[in-house]
C-alpha cells in the first residue's frame, strides 16, 4: 500500500473516531447542554462575587481596569479548556477498558498515534463550538463586552494550547491503564496548574515561590494572553505569536513524555497480559 492510500486509511479511522464521539454526545443530549449551563451558572455566580470586590484590586488591562466578572469569565473560559481536555483522554481510555473495547482496539492495525488522535477528534470541533457558544451566553447573561477582532487569534491561542493539554492528558491515560485510576492524578496536576494560574484571583496574591511557579506556568501565559486579546483593544497577533513562541516548547515536553509514557504504559500491560482488565 502506498504512503497516500495508508494516510486516506488512517484519515478515515480519525473520521470514524469523530463520528463516534458526535453520535455519543448527541445520544446524550442532557450532558451535551448541562455542560453550557453549568458554565453559565459559574458566569451568574461570579457575577454576584464581581459586586464585593473593588475592580482597582485586579490587575489592569490595556492599561483599564476591568470588573471582577470580566476577570474571571476568561479565566473560566481557558482553565475549563485544560480541564475538559485533559480529563477527556483518560476519560476515554477508561471507558474502553470498562466497555471492554480497549484491548481489541488497540491489536487493530492502527498506529498509537492515530488512536491518541481519535480520542481528541471530537475536542477539536467541540472546543471552537463551546468557546464561541461560552463568550455569546457570557456576554449575554454577564452583559460582558468582548473584543470581536480577538476572538479569532484566541481560537488560535487555544489551538495551539492544546498539545500541552494532549500531552498532560496521555500522561493521564498512562496511569489509567497502569492504576485503573488515574483520574486523581490528573485532578492534582489540573488543580495545581489552575490555582497558580491566576484564572480566578491575581498572582500578585500567591506567596513569592508560587509566583514564580505561575510566572512560567503555561496556562498562566495563556489566560493572560487571552484577556488582552478578548477585554482589550490593542493587542493582536504579536502577542499571539509571543505566546505561541513559549507554549511550543512546553508542548513539545508535554506530548513526548506523555506519549513516552502511554507507550511503556502500554507495553508494561501487553507483557503482563493484562491490556483488558479493569
């Protein structure tokens, strides 16, 4: 088979991985639109906060100060993001070993890389789909006004966020298949990476060594990127490409020690002959 004939093979199984994933969220309607809500109630939540803190406690933007609301709802928007994404890989390869589906997929004659995709395809339509649905509902119920030039390099922002995201998310999934639970490790490395973020209060207010975390934390360069782009008016895609400039390297560590890992994960299981337990 030729190079061309093998990539419209495996172009076609990420199509059928995505068909999948829709046609399961679609059966699911209530958990398809409860995710929204839920996100909106958090916006209503943070909007009754917004009244009890003074705005000249946050940091400025554009050189303007924004409410508290404004503040928190992008943070809102990019920490949910690292939460869904990296919770969706180990998600779905629990899944697969619950439903018993995890070791017939993976003796098919299809790459690790093609399936770590598939279990993504659905974010990457999703993801674009949820942010824009999240800023209108924001914008709407918070009476929050964004930029509509940033939208588009934001959407890029997180695009490009995402393989740090992927690459946390098979660290996650090896530990799924090693432990059989590897949602609580997951839930710590989320937890620490969005507390010293600054998603919800400033990083000024962390003690000195946590600062310096936060100051070199990705989501952190992130999430500040994304509030001048949606709340201010004058940047663009300079600081985009900054940002971008950063996150690649982080990316690139990310993915290949969570793949290194998902693949001795994976090796450690077919030795021991225990790929289908659960």
């Amino acid at each position: 088979m030729s190079s061309a004939a093998a990539a419209r093979v495996e172009a076609r199984k990420l199509a059928a991985f995505l068909r999948r994933d829709l046609l399961q969220a679609l059966s699911y309607r209530a958990a398809f639109v409860s995710d929204i809500v839920n996100v909106v109630i958090q916006v209503i939540v943070f909007g009754f906060v917004s009244k009890l803190i003074d705005a000249s406690a946050l940091p400025t933007v554009d050189g303007s100060w924004i409410s508290y609301i404004e503040f928190a709802v992008v943070g809102i928007l990019v920490s949910s993001f690292l939460q869904l994404g990296i919770g969706r890989v180990s998600t779905a390869v629990r899944t697969e070993q619950l439903m018993g589906t995890l070791e017939p997929l993976l003796a098919t004659p299809t790459s690790l890389t093609v399936v770590q995709l598939g279990w993504v395809a659905y974010d990457l339509v999703y993801v674009p789909v949820r942010t824009i649905a999240f800023l209108l509902a924001v914008s709407i119920v918070a009476d929050v006004s964004f930029n509509p030039g940033g939208v588009p390099a934001t959407l890029v922002l997180l695009l490009v966020f995402l393989p740090f995201v992927w690459g946390l998310g098979v660290l996650g999934a090896a530990t799924t298949i090693t432990f059989r639970r590897g949602v609580g490790v997951v839930g710590l490395v989320t937890t620490l990476l969005s507390v010293t973020s600054g998603a919800y209060f400033p990083v000024t207010v962390l003690p000195s060594w946590l600062q310096r975390f936060a100051e070199r934390n990705p989501l952190t360069m992130t999430i500040d990127t994304a509030r001048e782009l949606l709340l201010g008016g004058s940047a663009g895609w300079n600081e985009v490409w900054q940002t971008v400039a950063i996150l690649v390297p982080a990316s690139i560590l990310t993915l290949t020690v969570g793949v290194a890992a998902f693949g001795l994960a994976l090796r450690r299981e077919r030795r021991l002959g225990t790929t289908g337990s659960y």
